[in-house]
C-alpha cells in the first residue's frame, strides 16, 4: 500500500538530485508537482534528519550530508562492489586509464566505483554518475544482456539523445548493434557520448548467469586507439571473466530469454 507522504518526499529527494542539485520551494513545488506550502514543510522535515540541507543566504535547497551517508552505507553492502575493487585497480595500472564499474539502475548505468591510474590524466566518472545506456560502452552491455522483453522495454523508452555526431539515433541500429555487443560480450564507445574520449566495456555475470554489472576502461581518444583497445582487449575479459568466477559465475551463458532475473528497475 502506497504511503502518499513517503512518496511525495521521495520525488523531492529525487528531484533535488537533478540538475545543478541546487533549488528554491518554487522551483522544487513546481518539479515535483506539489503545492507550495507541502514542499515546504517535507524540506523543514527532512532537514531536521539532515537528508536536505539550506543555505542560509539564499534560502535554497540542496540534498543534505545523511544522504551520502545512506548512498555509501548501501555501496558497502554489495558484494559486486567489493569483490571488484582490487580488478579495478588492476585494469587501471596495466592500461594507464581509468576503470569504471557500473550496474543497471533507473534505465541507465550507474557507475559504483572506479579506479584511476597513479599517473597521467585520466576520464574522471564520479561514483553515483548516471549515464545513458544507448552510447556508453558499459551502458551497452548493461542492455545487451538483458532478457530480450526488458531489453524491449528499455530501448522503447528512450528518446535516443544526440550527444555527439556518432551517437545512435534510433531502436532499430541500436538493436542491431547489441546483437553484436551480446556476441562478443564486449562493447566500445567511440566518442558516441563524449568528444575525445572512447570506452570498452565487458559483462559481469553472478552465480544464476544474470548479468549483474559492467566493467571497462575510459581514456582519450589519442590514448584509446585502436591498437590499444586490441592489447587491452583480452585483459579486460579475463578481469570481467575473474570478477564474475568470484561471484559464483560458472562460465556458461544461457539464451536472454532464459535469464529471468535483472537489475533493470534496481
């Protein structure tokens, strides 16, 4: 049964997450769809237990510290999480980029954790990062491995933003583009989400052969060539290979639509 007060905090919350991450009452009543004063007495509440915050100069609202704090205490529970830690930082000192792990939550990649290498600049993506799924290499194989009716219901609600000019622009070369990814178990990006910066990404399995997240490598474009991507290429299946062994993975892949779990609406 659905506790009309809790979800209306939770869409607040939700939204001060958004954007900037920075809002009046007026802004958030008008996001959210609630009357002025009811916003205004969810954000006293919820700052008094320290999950919004107010500036005290300009009056406006940002998601408070208690917030971080759950986030955290809920990345500490997961065993996907710790397990990759030390193969993050491994795929980052043998390849000089940075190494990214992701799973699938409200229809995009959310990135976990990430390991970056001890010199040179790398492609920074903050943990908690929600990225899109039709352009990222991680995002790919989040969606590629999918039951092929969630797979569906994914690709049918995206509204296939052109982030850059190799961006896919629409469900039907996307589709195809995944039966690849899925045949493969490997995905790439090239510079589809973000000038000057190309990704490869592999499969995560957990010990019931679902797919529980995504791991790859991020750097430049004049780092990322393609002769780079081939030498790297079978170390990062053999990290994905070992991180997923270690969660339970016994190396067979069964049909999509045998897979019956997904991190999907995570």
């Amino acid at each position: 049964m659905e506790i009309r007060s809790v979800t209306k905090a939770i869409r607040l919350l939700d939204a001060l997450g958004e954007g900037n991450g920075v809002y009046g009452v007026s802004e958030l009543a008008r996001m959210v769809e609630i009357d002025k004063s009811s916003v205004s007495r969810m954000l006293r509440t919820l700052e008094q237990s320290g999950y919004v915050e107010q500036d005290p100069v300009t009056q406006r609202y940002s998601l408070g510290l208690a917030v971080g704090v759950l986030g955290y205490k809920a990345l500490r529970r997961m065993d996907l999480r710790g397990a990759a830690r030390p193969l993050l930082e491994r795929l980052a000192e043998k390849t000089g980029e940075c190494a990214h792990l992701a799973i699938l939550a409200d229809r995009r990649a959310f990135y976990i954790d990430q390991a970056a290498p001890e010199k040179g600049v790398g492609v920074d993506a903050p943990i908690g990062t929600l990225a899109p799924l039709h352009c990222t290499a991680l995002g790919k194989i989040l969606l590629a491995f999918q039951p092929e009716s969630i797979k569906a219901e994914l690709i049918g609600g995206m509204t296939f933003e052109l982030f850059t000019r190799r961006t896919m622009a629409s469900a039907e070369v996307l589709a195809g583009h995944l039966n690849n990814v899925r045949a493969q178990a490997m995905a790439f990006d090239d510079e589809e989400y973000s000038i000057g910066v190309r990704c490869m990404a592999a499969p995560v399995f957990r010990y019931d052969h679902t797919v529980c997240g995504a791991i790859g490598i991020s750097g430049p474009s004049p780092r990322m060539t393609d002769a780079r991507l081939s030498e790297w290429e079978p170390f990062l299946r053999d990290i994905a290979k070992e991180l997923s062994m270690r969660l339970g993975w016994d190396g067979s892949l069964p049909p999509a639509e045998q897979q019956t779990e997904s991190l999907a609406t995570a």
